[in-house]
C-alpha cells in the first residue's frame, strides 16, 4: 500500500489511479451506451459505482479506515464487467478496472489473512432513520460514508459524514427533516456531488436523493415532471425519445440539484433561458419539513434575486416541472471559426439579437482540442495545430435549423458544417501530419478560413484525412481501440447537435487536471469581456495556476452573456491548492468589484440556493 | 577591399529574405553592417541574426555586424538619444529594405504602416546622420497595371495588382522627395519576383515562385496518400490515377487570363546586382533588376511534371468559362495561387537600361530545369522553410 503524493498524470498503480478520480460521476450515467455499473444500479450509494470504489480504495491505500462489513460487500459486488473502463478512459484516460481488481484483492487478501471485520455499530439515530426509509437505505458503515467526503470542489476539504441515508419518496424526506431537528442534527442535501462550492460534503446526515427517479411528462402542457434523483442525461435521453428537448446542464448532474444551486444554463440558453426559464413549477421541502409549492401565492418567493449576497437554502427541492422544448427536424451544428475573440463575441451578439440559431456558444482552442482529441497528449497537439496552423483560436458552436445555418451563410461566414466537422474529428490522427496545413494558413491571409467555401473542399478534406472511427481509436490503448472504433460509428458520436445535447464532452475539460470554472453573467460588451478576460488569466499567473478562456453564450436575446474562465489544478498537490484557492478568493473578489462598479456583472456564487430566481432578476436588478 | 574603403552600412530588414541575402554577401565582401530591426516572438534580434549567420556559414564577423534594436514609429527611433547620436555618427549609407510584402488587401493598414508610415523615422535618421546615400529596395511592380512598357523612373500609376505594390509606389515617391530635398542621393533597386540561389538552390523564403508548386505538390501528396493508403476511391472519383510507369494523372487545368511571363531572378543576381548599384553608381537612379528571358508558367509546368512524376497540368490561357466544373483539386489550386495570378502570365516588359550600365551588363539566368530542380529539392528538403533555421 502506497502513501505518496503523485502527480494526476501518473497512473501507473490502482492507487494513483484511483486518487485521480475527478469525482464527476459520469459513471453513474450511461453516456457512452455501454451500460453502467450493475451494482450501482441495484444499490444506489455512490460507494457501490465506480467513483465511489475509487474513493475507497484510496481510503484504504492510506490507512483512513478499517474493512468494514460494507466494504466487503462493496468490493464483492463488482464483476469486474470493464465497462468503467471504457467510460473514464472516454473522459479521462484512466481505467478503474485495475482499482476495483486492486480493492478486491486488498480485501479478499486481507480476510485470508485473518483481518477483523469491523461492523458498524447501529445508533438510536440510524434505527431512527431506517425506519423510515428501510433497513437497505441508511447506514454508517465508514465504508459508504468515506465515498461522500468529497465533491468538486478545491475550496473545501473532505469530510466524512456520520450517515448515509437515501429516501424514497418526498414524504420520507419530509419525516428525516422533522427527525433531523428534532435531534438537532446537521443534513446535508446531495445530489452526484458536483457542487463547486464545497456545499455538498458536511459532517452531520448525507441525504442521497439518488433513488428518487421519477419522470412524469405531461406533453399537452409541454412539460416533465421528475423527481430530484433524475440526472441531466437520462431526463434529455427520455425527452428525445418522445420528440422533445430540455435545457441540460452537465450530463451527470441531478437537474433539481441543479437549478437548486447555479440554474441550468448551457448552450441552449441562448434560446431555452436560464434559471425559471427553465421550469413551469417545483416542490419543496421546508426546514421545518412540510411541503410547499413554488407557484402557490403563499410559498416563499424563490423568484427574486439578491446580488452580491449568499443565501441559505429555502428547503429541499423533491420534484420539478421541466420545460420541453420541441425538436425540428433539419436541426444541424456548425463551427465558425474566429481569429480573435472580438469577432467571435460580435458574431454571437448579432446571432443573438437576430434570434438566428437556438444554441450559440463560443469556446477556446482549450475547449475544442480537449472535446476533440481522445488523450491528453492528443488534445495538447491539437490545440496547437488549431491556434498555430489553422489559425482558429476560437470557434463559436451553432445549432439552428437549415434557415438559421443558411442566413449565417449569407451573412458571409465560413464555417465547419457536420461533414467537415466529421472529417475534421475522425481525421485528427492525419491533421497532425498534413503537411498541407501550413498552405491552409496562408491562403486564409486574404480572407481567414476562405477554404472553407471551396465547394469540394470536404471532398479534400476526407481525402487528405481519410477520417474514420479506425483511424480515431488509434490513438486509445490498444486494448479499448475494439471498443472505440465501434462506438464511434455511432453517428451521435460525431452529431454537433447530439453533443451539444448531452454534453458528454464537457467532462474532458478535467481530463489534464481538474478544473474550477470562474463564471459570470455580464453585457455582451467586447471591452468588458476583453478586460475580465485579461485580469483572470493575469490572477492564475500570479498564483502559477494553469487557466484558459472557458465559453460564452449569449443570453436573453443577446443583451446578456454567460462567460466561463478556467483554472486548472492538481487536486492531489497541496500546495496547489493552496494557490488555487488564493486565485479563486482573488477572481471572486474581481467580480465583485466590478459588480459595484458596472451594475451589470453579476457573479455566479451569489445564484447558490437562488437558481430558482427569474432571469430578469438576476441579470438586471 | 578592406573595411576602411567601405562605407559603414545602416540595413534595415536584415532578418527578411533579400535582406540577410544582402547582409549575407556584404559582410562576405568586407562591409561594415549595422543592422537596424526589432525582436518579434521568434527571438531577439541578436538571436534572429545569428541564426541566420549560421545558416549562411558565417561566424567570425570581426566587428564587422553591429545589431541595433528600433522602432521606426517612435522618435530616435526609439533609442536614447546619446545612442541615436552615436548611430547617425558613424553611419554612412542606409539601405532601407524592411518591407510588409503582403497582398493581402485586408491588411491594408499595416502594409502602408510599415511600408509607408514607418518610413518618417527612417527617412529623418538619415537626414540627422551623415550617410549621404540612401538605397531603397523597392519592387518592379510598382508600375502598376495596364502598362506594357516600365521605364525606370519613378511611378505615376492610379491602379495596383494589390496593396504592396501600391504602398511600395507611395513610399519611391516620398523618399525621393524626401532624399531631394535634403541632397541626398538616392537610388530606387526594383527586382521582380525573386527565387533561391540559382547555383546552390538555398533560400530562406518560399513564396512567390515557390507557391503554385508547393501548392500542386500539397494536392499531388493527398491523392498520392489515397491511392497508396486508401484505395484510391476518392482519386479515382476524380478521375485521378497512377499510370504503369509511376506517374500520377491528376487533371489540373491552370487558367490564366492571357499569354504572358514569368519574371523572376535568382537572390544571387539580386544580390550580386545591388552590390554593384551601390557600389558604382555614384549619382543614384532608379534600377529594374528583372529578367530579360522571362520564363512562362507552361514551362514552370512541364518542370514541375518533370520533377514530381505528374502528368495532366494543363496551361489555359483566357478567361475561365463560368460554371465550369473544377475537380476538388483544381478548386484548391485556383484558390492557392489567386493571390500571386496576376504575375503567372505579366505582359509587362521592363526597361533595364540604368541596370544594365550600373551592373556592367551583369543578367539573370535563364530558368532552366537544372535550376528548377535545385530550388524545389532544396525547398522539400527544407520542408518548405518550416525546418531552416
């Protein structure tokens, strides 16, 4: 058993791997279709899925706990079915297959030799607590409550809660609160645990909203009901077998959790809103434990927005009425492409106003190479050849139908439509050895990206790449390249509007090291986006912190715009986070300064426990 | 000739292609250099010169090359004013050859900044100096369109192929005004396009002539990558293939708006000539280093079949009929060399009458085969400049 400090890069061990785990709970989701961790399925804790392995094995390399009963039953429920591997190497370039054999053998290793089991001792509070929600769904087995200290936050330090408990049903919830206080007990509300805050690890009561899965849609008034268990990527998944969209925020994250803490806001809010755009109604659970409803007259005005102000939560949100969009058939993607970040924000401004397009997003060489390339090293070549060779430091992300796509055209933009994007993708290995790339620069000097109008020019492009799944997935390990290829060949892999969807990608960010994204909501005004810009990239050099240019997307008709700078660290080097959290401090204290001056910039801290708010509220007051 | 019968040389553009060509053979011939520039993201000056030193084989300079970093745009040129002083003290001829060479009309403003602008600072350093010649490496072009017949005097043109040739014509008229004005003699040194050392092949830039073959030979390597690593589907769907005997047929019609030449001259002539400009012309004028065997783009053709083992490129001269259909290969290559059509068929014919006298009748070679092929293997050996230096 190992007890150093490596660097993320390094996973060469269980161990290593298994402290490099970004805790993003994608292995909860089935994003790549290859279906998900049997025993999470059937048992619900975060402890019974891979992320939640992870954490453990981690906990046990450095002597934090003991084998515990759950713990047994923890690293017995694992069939060793690989699927794990093929999610968090697709994101992450990491393989828990090799964690989980580890955890296995640790234990089996130690009851061969003669180890004591240690049972967790049953309180009257957990005797309390089953009884309402069942034997199987409290504990405080160490073993499960070690794999809830951590969220993905770099501000907060890992705790361990007391207990675990997962409810049922609104009503369990509703009689854990009354229990809660009247022993005077601290919860804590959890959905995946993808809180930026540190507001979703506690001492205290974990409550686990993961077994509440409802999804009720009710298409005549264009909305689904659900329950606060649902993630983002299941709910889209159910929305787009019945013809229909929601506005999703990342794949993995609860939805209610999420409105609860940032209001979902993605690509799509450009069209779809942000924040009580987003729902018709919600339920809740007050601290006192009874039920209120959003829209009844009598329930607290969760609509209204206090800048510059943390509030605490209003309750718990057990159910939401979600808003679907409809889909349009001859939806596409495209990806124009800009040599400076001005032009990008004025082709977004003007898309916006116009109403042109229903997702519109601007993003960094950072962002495309990562979402792009299937490893690190990959992304970190592509990102150059984007910036150096074909001079696209950043592309902004359409989706419209053929109208919005055409009248981009005619408003004289070259761009990536789905085929070249396609070729652009599955081509990469070839993109970077093309010698033609250099003359690509040059004949863009007249006019940037002409080439793009070469009627055949995708005809070259696939001639020039010979892009094809093949050819992608041989840049992954060899062992999963069988995998690759044939998930690639599936055409939402590739499909701009599916991406944009699902979101899939986004998680990539955190591949090189995790990330804390820096995100306000300001005019799309090019001096202050430039200005902001420089002043976050010159705090993470202060503080020697990897940072980049993250996203924008324009909002409320192009007036606003939500812009996302991003600092990357190490999780795993103290000293980093050390630094990491200078920077934040400093970025947020940016941001509230040009809060007071301007009146328009709002940062995105303040929107914890006030996602519910109306935009106008939040943006304009 | 030893250092002392020499004038002390300020250059500007020293790190550009003709300029180290220039800097290259002055020092070689016992010139003292002042080299006048600016670090850019490449390198210091220093660091920028010295590689280029290495590249043209020279490394002990003796005192020979002093490098001086400045801005044209600001007063002093951006130097103390007791290092501008000590500058225009021991500087005794300026040849200006700095210059933005791009066509690209939407750099318009920078192109004139830096050809048109900058020239104040350059042109009042060589009024506080004592140098009493000013040289200017100008361009053939700037007698600008509809011409047939360039005579070698200043330009009077209204229309320009594009905006370097423009701002180049702007600047021969300010400087000469300027050198007028303040006695000071000037001379004007026009060369056409410009290509490597005709003897050795070497060249530090590969635009220009370079262009349209590294262009074809872009297209040729795709399809040749199809055809060997994938089938040859999309090769063949254009109508492309490998003949028995190794040779690719790649249908690659060029249209050219009418009959016309080629000018271009190797950097040693151009190098060569200057030299002698400077060095026997004591009054000034104004010089056309261009070639009186101007070559065609047919010919350029046949060498770059020749060479790369193609057949199918096709010569066209007259105006491309509208709707024709373009293989995805003809499409790229229009769009590739656009910039440069306008100098594939020149109808324009230059006078050399003061360049002849000046040089001793020195002249360009003809551009053979044995010339061609020296210069586009040295280039692929090169990797088209991106592994010189």
């Amino acid at each position: 058993m190992q007890n150093n400090v490596n660097k993320p890069d390094n996973i060469s061990t269980p161990y290593e791997t298994a402290r490099n785990c970004r805790h993003y709970a994608m292995c909860k989701i089935d994003f790549l279709g290859s279906g998900i961790c049997d025993s999470g399925l059937e048992k619900h804790f975060v402890s019974f899925y891979p992320q939640g392995r992870m954490i453990l094995y981690e906990a046990l390399s450095e002597n934090k706990i003991s084998i515990t009963e759950k713990c047994i039953e923890i690293a017995d429920s694992c069939n060793l079915c690989g699927k794990c591997d093929y999610q968090c190497y697709f994101l992450n370039e990491m393989r828990p297959t090799k964690v989980m054999e580890a955890l296995k053998d640790h234990v089996a290793t130690y009851i061969k030799n003669g180890g004591k089991v240690k049972s967790a001792k049953e309180d009257r509070i957990l005797t309390e607590i089953k009884k309402i929600v069942g034997e199987n769904w409290a504990t405080n087995d160490e073993a499960i409550t070690i794999t809830y200290s951590h969220d993905l936050s770099p501000i907060s330090d890992p705790k361990i809660p007391d207990y675990v408990v997962m409810p049922n049903t609104k009503e369990e919830i509703a009689s854990l609160v009354k229990l809660f206080n009247k022993n005077k007990i601290t919860y804590t509300i959890r959905g995946n645990g993808q809180n930026l805050l540190g507001f979703a690890v506690n001492v205290g009561v974990i409550i686990d909203l993961n077994r509440i899965k409802t999804i009720e849609f009710d298409e005549k008034n264009w909305y689904v009901k659900i329950g606060p268990g649902v993630a983002a990527f299941d709910l889209q998944k159910q929305a787009q077998k019945r013809g229909y969209r929601i506005n999703a925020g990342e794949p993995a994250a609860l939805v209610c959790a999420n409105i609860m803490c940032s209001g979902i806001m993605s690509t799509f809010s450009t069209t779809y809103g942000i924040n009580a755009d987003n729902f018709i109604d919600a339920e809740f659970i007050d601290k006192d434990g009874s039920l209120f409803i959003l829209n009844d007259p009598s329930s607290p005005n969760l609509y209204s927005y206090k800048n510059l102000e943390h509030k605490n939560s209003p309750g718990i949100c057990v159910s939401a009425s979600i808003r679907l969009h409809p889909v349009i058939d001859d939806e596409r993607g495209i990806l124009v492409p800009f040599q400076t970040l001005t032009n990008a924000v004025d082709f977004i401004r003007d898309c916006a106003i116009r109403h042109i397009g229903l997702a519109l997003g601007i993003v960094g060489a950072e962002y495309i190479s990562t979402f792009l390339s299937p490893t690190k090293k990959s992304a970190s070549e592509i990102k150059n050849i984007f910036v150096d060779k074909l001079d696209i430091p950043y592309l902004v992300v359409v989706i419209g139908d053929k109208y919005a796509i055409r009248t981009i055209s005619e408003m004289g933009y070259p761009f990536f439509d789905q085929r070249l994007f396609n070729a652009l993708y599955m081509g990469l290995p070839s993109l970077k050895s093309a010698q033609w790339m250099d003359l690509i620069k040059e004949l863009s000097d007249d006019e940037p990206y002409s080439y793009l109008r070469l009627k055949s020019f995708a005809d070259l492009l696939e001639t020039a790449l010979s892009p094809s799944p093949a050819l992608y997935s041989q840049e992954v390990d060899p062992e999963l390249r069988p995998f690759f290829e044939k998930l690639f060949y599936k055409p939402e892999m590739t499909d701009l509007v599916w991406l944009n969807m699902y979101r899939i990608m986004s998680t990539r960010l955190g591949r090189k090291k995790p990330f804390l994204p820096v995100l306000i909501y300001l005019p799309i005004d090019n001096a202050l986006i430039n200005e902001l810009n420089n002043k976050f990239r010159l705090i993470a050099e202060k503080f020697n912190i990897d940072n980049d240019f993250g996203f924008i997307t324009p909002i409320d008709n192009g007036k606003r715009c939500i812009f996302e700078y991003d600092y990357f660290f190490d999780h795993n080097d103290p000293e980093e986070l050390r630094r990491i959290r200078l920077a934040a401090t400093e970025a947020n204290t940016l941001v509230d300064e040009y809060s007071v001056k301007t009146g328009t910039v709002k940062g995105h801290p303040y929107v914890l426990y006030q996602g519910f708010c109306r935009k106008e509220n939040l943006l304009y007051s | 000739m030893s250092l002392q019968n020499k004038p002390t040389t300020a250059l500007t553009g020293a790190t550009g292609f003709l300029g180290s060509h220039l800097m290259a053979s002055m020092l070689t011939t016992g010139y003292r250099i002042i080299a006048l520039g600016r670090s850019n993201k490449e390198g210091t000056l220093k660091e920028r010169i010295f590689k280029l030193m290495r590249w043209f084989g020279i490394e002990a300079l003796d005192g020979q090359l002093e490098l001086v970093e400045i801005d044209f745009l600001k007063p002093f040129l951006g130097l103390p004013e007791s290092e501008y002083k000590e500058l225009c003290a021991k500087t005794e001829q300026i040849i200006h050859c700095a210059s933005d060479t791009s066509f690209s009309e939407r750099k318009r403003e920078n192109v004139f900044k830096s050809n048109v602008a900058s020239l104040k600072g350059i042109l009042d350093f060589a009024e506080d100096s004592k140098a009493d010649f000013f040289h200017y490496i100008s361009t053939a072009y700037v007698a600008g369109t509809g011409v047939t017949y360039c005579k070698e005097i200043l330009s009077s043109a209204k229309s320009f192929t594009n905006v370097y040739e423009e701002s180049k014509a702007a600047a021969e008229n300010i400087i000469s005004r300027f050198c007028q004005k303040s006695s000071i003699r000037l001379s004007i040194i026009r060369p056409s396009i410009v290509y490597g050392d005709s003897q050795t092949g070497r060249s530090l830039k590969f635009n220009a002539l370079y262009f349209p073959i590294r262009s074809a030979q872009s297209i040729r390597d795709i399809y040749l990558n199809d055809l060997y690593n994938n089938g040859g589907i999309k090769a063949a769907k254009n109508g492309i293939y490998l003949d028995k005997d190794g040779y690719l047929f790649l249908p690659l019609k060029i249209y050219l708006p009418e009959e016309g030449y080629l000018n271009i001259i190797p950097v040693d002539y151009f190098v060569n000539a200057t030299i002698k400009i400077i060095e026997n012309c004591s009054q000034g004028g104004i010089y056309h280093l261009t070639n009186n065997l101007p070559t065609t783009m047919k010919i350029v053709a046949k060498y770059y079949e020749q060479l790369m083992k193609v057949r199918g490129v096709e010569i066209i001269y007259g105006l491309q009929p509208d709707n024709l259909l373009r293989n995805p290969a003809e499409e790229l290559f229009d769009r590739f060399i656009e910039p440069y059509r306008p100098y594939l068929s020149d109808k324009r014919v230059f006078d050399r009458t003061n360049a002849c006298l000046a040089t001793d009748n020195l002249n360009p070679p003809e551009f053979t085969y044995e010339i061609f092929k020296k210069c586009i293997e040295y280039a692929i050996s090169v990797n088209w400049g991106q592994s010189i230096l």
